[in-house]
C-alpha cells in the first residue's frame, strides 16, 4: 500500500560544519564561565581550608591516628605532629615516620603509652600507626564586612605571630574578645568588661558552641568486657555511697541501673561518680583538663622523646553535664542528682508531678523559686541533661529547658576565684608544701574536684545512657608555665601578664585544645605596618587580618579503600557545620 508523502518523515539533515563550530565554542565558553564563576565564588564568598594542627581538637582535627579501645570499644583521636613547620601545604605521610635515634639508626615511633579517655585501659603498643589528614573546611570570606564577629565564631586569619613571613600563614581558632573589651581568664572560663565598663562579667557560651566542647569523662554506653590486658580489674565508676538501700550497677546488667526499694521505710540509696575508679596511672585523667587528643608517642630506644612530657592535666574542671534517662516503674519517691562546684551543690529533684531545683552552698540552703510542674507518663523513659556550667545551672528534659537559674541567684565571686588561681599555682605543683595553705587562703585544696551522684527512694526505676562530660578549661598558662591572662598577678610570686585590653579594631582568639594551643595568649611580638598605618599590641588580632568565618567540615578525616592508600572515601557521618 502506498504512503501519502505528507506521513514520511523528512531526512535530518546533514550536521554543518559552522553549526558544530558553534556548538563547540558554547561548550568552551560555558566551561570558561563556570570557572571564572567557581573562581570568583573562591575567592569573594567560599574558600575551603585545611586544618594543619589540632589547638581545635577535638572540635576541629589536625592531622591525627585513630583508635578504638579493645575493651569498652570507644573510638577516639590522638594528636600527629608533623615533622615541619604546620601549614595549609604540609606533608602529611600515610604513616608515622619512623625516626633517626641519634646513632645513625633509623627506629619506629611507639604508641606505648595510649589510654582509652572513657574507661582508662592502656592500649597495646602501636608502631607507626596510620596517620589520617585534619579536617577540610569552608570558610564564608569576606563575611564579616556584612556584620561584626560574634564571640564564639570560629575565625580564620592571617596569623599575627608570623612576622617572619609577611604574615602568611592562616590560623584558625575561636573569637573569645571584641574590640575595647578586657579580656581575663579564671578556673577556666572567660570574663569580660566592656569598653568604659566597671565589673567583669562571664562570657557564656552560645547553646551551639556550648554543645560542640563537651568533653569526655565517661559514657556507660560504653561498658568495658574486661579485656585480660588490663593491668588491673576495671570497676564501675558509678559506685554505691556507704548505707541506704543498694543500687544495682552490676555488670550483668550492662549499660542499666537499677534502684527496687518503693517501701515507704526503705532507706535512699545513693550511686556517686568515682574519678579514681580507673585513672590511669600518674594521669589526671578524671576531673581534669587532660583530653586523649594530646597523650604523646615515644621510642623505647630514643630516650628524647621521652622529654616531650605529655600534658596530663592540672587544673580540676567542675562545669558538667550529667546525661541520662530515667524510667520509672512505681512508687511516688524523688530522684535527685547533684552536682557541685567549689563550695556550692545543685540538686535536681524529680518526683512523678513535678521537678525542682535546689542551691546550697557551705551547709547553708539558698532559696531558689524553682519548680514546674510536669506531668510523667510511668515506664515511659524521659531523656535529662543537668548541667552546671559557666555560672548556670539547668535542667533539661526531653530537649526543653524546664529550670534554670539566673545571674542574681549564681553567680562567682572573683576575688575568691583570684585567690584561689594564685593558691592552687603557687603550690598546686607542690603536694609538700600543702600546709603552705592554711596560711595562704581559707581553701583546701584551693580548687576542689566536684562531686556527681544519683539517688532515688521510694520508687523502683532505671537510669540507662549514662553519660558524664566536662566542658572545656580555657587554661591561664601553657605546660612550660608560661602564665598569661588572668588578675592577680601582683601577688603571684614570679608571675607575668594580667587581663588584655583590647583596641577598637582587635580581637583575641584562643583554641578549643587550650592546654595545647598557640594562639593570642602566646604571641609576644606586636604588629607594626607603617605603611599601611596599622599597629596592633602583641596577643591581638587586628580586623583587617580577618578572613572569615568557618562554618562547614566537607571532608572530614576518610576512610582507606586499602592498607597503605590514601583516606579517600569521605566520613559523611562526620561532616557537620562548625559551632
């Protein structure tokens, strides 16, 4: 059958040679736009960094090894430090590098002294062991020419300290002062007077960047099954307080407590956090301002390694977050967890229709208008988080802040603080001269470990996903006690420095690893570029040196495809935007 001409499909025609020309100077020119736009968005909105060193950790990670504790399995990140200067090009080996002894033999570098930060096990001696990249970064350029930092930022510049190199090399850390404040530091928080102001008053973190510097003491998640290589039995931390109905914190119950005692006559038990259960030794590990990221490798044959004296903590840390939940079963008794710092003790107290929170401080009970109703369903788990910490208590439940005290009823005492810093480093590092105290101050010790306990009466309940962490202690001095940034120097023997005042156009900056970090409390020389008409005091950031702020981990440490191949199949858990 014929087809009407009209229904045959005309031939495509032929490709012209000038069309194709075309098409091929599109694709060219559409390719040279989109990398003139990716330069521009560079260099004008995002660059990406990489973070060389780990005066951030654990909040942002150089170059580090990883390890995961044979007996409670917790995963944790130790410090690398590279064999050059630390900079955005640094060499980074698939390895620890083996080194040179000193006789002209070539050694492997030992992780023999490594301890699990959460249940204390020292682990098995590494050689060598794999070495992962710091996290890469953005940073949002250019940013603050739209708005003013805030404290808490995490701020990429120009380094102040590099003199040396045109001020080339680019430094992360976190904006803890602004321009015209005056900056102190004591038992490790942050004070601030403002700019023609009369009183210091603490810097509080934000939630986020409050959430983002919890540091571990010891999460029950993570229950130890006594690995044989313990050189002594591993005990539960949470131990049972001397009288009152017991608790059940055996390990046949694993991650749970459990209180049973819903008699009216039955006595309150109590379960307190033992420091020391497991403390590795000559390690202030618990309580103090020690992290796993900084523990140190050696040589056995290399005896100068041994001089790098790892930092093992000097300063007790009493700001806490206690994290648990709590089910109860029967019963219509309390539950109260309590917190202490210094002279003063918090206790949350829960019972079936309502919370409230208590403040005593030297035996004496202060008032708190603190209690809210809240109705409880029975056996149906409620997540708290009890925190104290800089200067506020809270307690929060199911995600919502339910009490909270305010600045007029907590608040510290800063001549007391004072003393206390120049007690605890005139003899902290001297357990002879102990009695020295009773002269010197009224405290002793001058800066207490805190106390953490858990107690129930009345009720059977549980508590499980138990968790302990302390915040991080912005230190007044590095490890080689070179001390800076707090008052009360006028009557510390041998010390230098004081609190910083800022100009109108600086900032000061300090690391989240603060036993560890090089940053404005320990830059000496000032920065002076006349031509450029710009001067700023040592330890200060002057504005113009601001690049931006970080805000985003793209590519955190990866993983290996293969023993001996580089990380490169990104840890997508572990990207996260900076707080």
């Amino acid at each position: 059958m014929d087809v009407p001409s009209a229904l045959i499909p005309a031939p495509s025609p032929l490709p012209n040679r000038d069309d194709s020309g075309a098409n091929v100077k599109e694709t060219l020119e559409s390719i040279l736009v989109a990398f003139i736009l990716a330069f521009i968005f560079r260099c004008f909105v995002v660059e990406a960094f990489v973070i060389p060193t780990g005066s951030m950790a654990p909040t942002l990670l150089g170059a580090h090894s990883r390890f995961v504790c044979t007996d409670c399995g917790y995963r944790f990140d130790v410090n690398y430090s590279a064999p050059q200067p630390s900079d955005d090009d640094v060499e980074i080996p698939d390895r620890v590098q083996s080194v040179e002894d000193g006789t002209n033999h070539i050694v492997p570098v030992l992780y023999d002294d490594i301890h699990c930060p959460n249940c204390g096990l020292r682990l098995p001696t590494e050689a060598n062991p794999p070495v992962w990249y710091g996290d890469r970064i953005l940073v949002l350029k250019y940013l603050y020419l739209l708005q003013d930092p805030q404290r808490w930022d995490v701020v990429v510049f120009k380094s102040p300290s590099e003199k040396a190199k045109d001020y080339g090399t680019n430094f992360i850390k976190r904006l803890v002062g602004k321009p015209g404040e005056t900056i102190m530091v004591l038992d490790g928080d942050i004070y601030v007077k403002p700019k023609g102001g009369a009183h210091f008053a603490i810097a509080r973190k934000t939630p986020a960047a409050q959430d983002s510097m919890w540091r571990i003491l010891y999460d029950n998640d993570y229950h130890p099954e006594g690995n044989p290589a313990r050189q002594k039995n591993w005990r539960q931390p949470w131990q049972q307080t001397t009288g009152g109905t017991l608790w059940s914190t055996d390990a046949s119950l694993g991650r749970v407590f459990k209180f049973d005692a819903d008699d009216a006559t039955a006595t309150p038990g109590t379960i307190s956090f033992n420091g020391d259960a497991n403390r590795p030794e000559n390690k202030n590990a618990a309580f103090y301002d020690w992290i796993s990221y900084d523990q140190r490798h050696s040589t056995k044959t290399y005896p100068a390694y041994r001089s790098h004296t790892p930092w093992l903590g000097e300063y007790p840390v009493s700001d806490l977050k206690l994290d648990l939940y709590y089910t109860r079963a029967k019963g219509d008794g309390p539950l109260r967890l309590r917190l202490t710092k210094l002279d003063h003790a918090f206790t949350a107290e829960i019972t079936p229709h309502s919370v409230r929170l208590l403040h005593d401080a030297n035996g004496l009970q202060f008032s708190l208008p603190k209690a809210a109703t809240l109705p409880f369903q029975s056996k149906q788990p409620i997540h708290i988080e009890f925190t104290n910490v800089d200067y506020q208590v809270t307690l929060r439940i199911d995600g919502k802040d339910i009490l909270q005290t305010t600045a007029d009823e907590y608040h510290p005492d800063l001549a007391d603080l004072e003393q206390r810093m120049i007690d605890h480093n005139r003899y902290g590092s001297y357990p002879s001269r102990a009695g020295d105290f009773v002269d010197s101050s009224r405290h002793h010790p001058p800066l207490p470990p805190p106390t953490v306990s858990i107690s129930a009466e009345r009720q059977a309940c549980e508590v499980s996903h138990v968790s302990l962490w302390r915040d991080v202690y912005y230190t007044p001095k590095l490890a080689n006690n070179q001390q800076q940034l707090w008052a009360g120097f006028d009557r510390n023997p041998g010390g230098t420095g004081g609190p910083v005042v800022l100009g109108d156009n600086e900032f000061f900056v300090m690391g989240d690893n603060s036993p560890m970090s090089y940053d404005a409390r320990f830059w000496w020389e000032p920065v002076d570029l006349k031509d450029e008409n710009l001067h700023a005091d040592a330890g200060r950031v002057p504005d113009r040196f601001m690049l931006g702020k970080a805000f985003f981990v793209y590519w955190p440490a990866g993983f290996r495809p293969a023993k001996g191949t580089p990380a490169l199949i990104p840890n997508v858990g572990q990207m996260r935007f900076i707080r």
